[in-house]
C-alpha cells in the first residue's frame, strides 16, 4: 500500500462511526449495490447466515450521478475516491501480469465494473454462537484485495483454517472463481472466512473486488474457448444477496 493507500485507509476506519444513521439511509442506492449497505444484507450462502457487518461500497461508474448528493462533497467520500483511484490501478496490472503468464491479451479495463467495500464488525451487534462471522465462501471476482484492521481472516485448506497476517502497509490478494473459469481451472479459488469472535469487538475490512467489464467477450487461457464472465459474475453477486450487476455501467 503507497503513503496515500494507508492515509486514505485510515480515514474511512476511523470515519465511520462518525457517519449518522440518516446520511446512511439517505446515501443508500440498494439496487446498486452502493452507499450504505445495512447490517446483515448480504451472505455467503444462505439468508438465515447472514454476514454480521455494516457495508459501505463504492463504485466509480455511479459517481458522477451522486455529485449532487450532499455526502459526495464530505471528506470521507474523498477518501473512497483516493483509495479506489489507486487500488484499482494495481488490481489492473496485476491481472494484466497474470494474463501475460498465459500469453493472453492485455485485460480490458476493470474500473467501471469493479468496486470497493467496508465491512464493519461492531461490537454493539448481539453475540452469536457461530464459529464464523462471515461462512467459508469464494468470492465470484476476479480478485479480491483485502486490508482487515484485526486478524480474522482465514483461508481454508481442506479442514485447516489458516490465519491471514499482515504487515502495517500489505494487502492480501485473493483469487476468485472468475478467474478460476477464465483461467480454465489453472488458478483455483481461494476458499476463506471470517471468524466471529469470542467477545464482540470492532474489526473492519476494506476490500476491493477486480470484475470484468460486462461489454467484452472473454476466452479462456488453455482452451482458448469463449467464457461468459459477465453471466457467472452477476450469479455470485446475486447469489450473494445483492442485485444485479447492470450490463453497461454509466461511465463518469
């Protein structure tokens, strides 16, 4: 993470709790997937599991229609901007360097498809005897970067649930099933969680989901077969609980 990743990082943890319950219902756009997300929308594989957290998401394709909106002038939305504007820089070339591994063409530009999102853990939501604050699930992405405030975050190895540690300024990078069918099951999904603690405690996440653009056509590295990424994309998101991904994002 640059200086201005780790600035950006710790004004949106520290801002929230700042934010009022009436900014958050009015800067919520659902049906997009935007905004302030309540506790519990969204689930790994069932509605009765739902994931114990507060969402915040940002998308820079819906930007430019929220200028008029009041909260798009306040500090804390500037911080968004700066963070999604360079982690999004990095998750292009990254997946430009995978594609170069398997002697593919550059990928198609990933901004307007892909998104951020907080996840915020509080510690006033009740107690709960699950093992696992978020089910063991792999994300429907390309890639997904992940910068949590306390460990938590586990990858599962069979029956093994190992730990993610990370230094002050690193991201954890994990694979998703998007890039699993396009790398024509070369690169496999990075099953994980996220364990709910003995006692309640704050933890957030900022995360980052890589998608592709909904308007391209995709083929797969080995088999060099077309892949309809956009389809498979939009089932997981709404397998996840949100709606849909619209086809063709309107473009700041």
């Amino acid at each position: 993470m640059t200086p201005t990743m780790m600035e950006s990082y710790a004004l949106l943890i520290d801002g929230f709790s700042a934010i009022t319950d009436e900014t958050k219902r009015s800067y919520c756009f659902v049906d997009e997937t935007d905004g302030f997300l309540p506790f519990g929308s969204e689930y790994a594989h069932t509605k009765a599991n739902p994931d114990l957290c507060e969402r915040f998401c940002y998308w820079h394709a819906h930007s430019a229609k929220r200028q008029l909106h009041p909260f798009s002038q306040t500090r804390y939305l500037s911080a968004a901007i700066a963070y999604e504007r360079e982690i999004c820089g990095l998750a292009q070339r990254l997946i430009d360097g995978v594609c170069q591994e398997f002697n593919a063409p550059s990928f198609p530009p990933i901004r307007d498809s892909s998104y951020l999102q907080l996840c915020v853990y509080g510690s006033s939501h009740p107690g709960s005897e699950r093992q696992f604050a978020q089910d063991p699930h792999e994300d429907g992405h390309l890639l997904t970067f992940i910068r949590p405030t306390l460990d938590g975050l586990v990858i599962l190895r069979g029956r093994s649930l190992e730990p993610v540690r990370l230094l002050e300024n690193e991201l954890a990078v994990l694979s998703g099933s998007l890039l699993t069918q396009l790398s024509d099951c070369a690169i496999p999904a990075t099953y994980h969680a996220v364990l709910n603690p003995a006692r309640p405690r704050k933890r957030s996440s900022l995360i980052y989901f890589a998608n592709p653009d909904g308007t391209q056509e995709f083929v797969g590295f080995r088999r060099r077969q077309r892949v309809d990424l956009f389809r498979a994309m939009n089932d997981r998101h709404t397998g996840f609980g949100n709606k849909p991904i619209f086809q063709q994002p309107e473009l700041a």
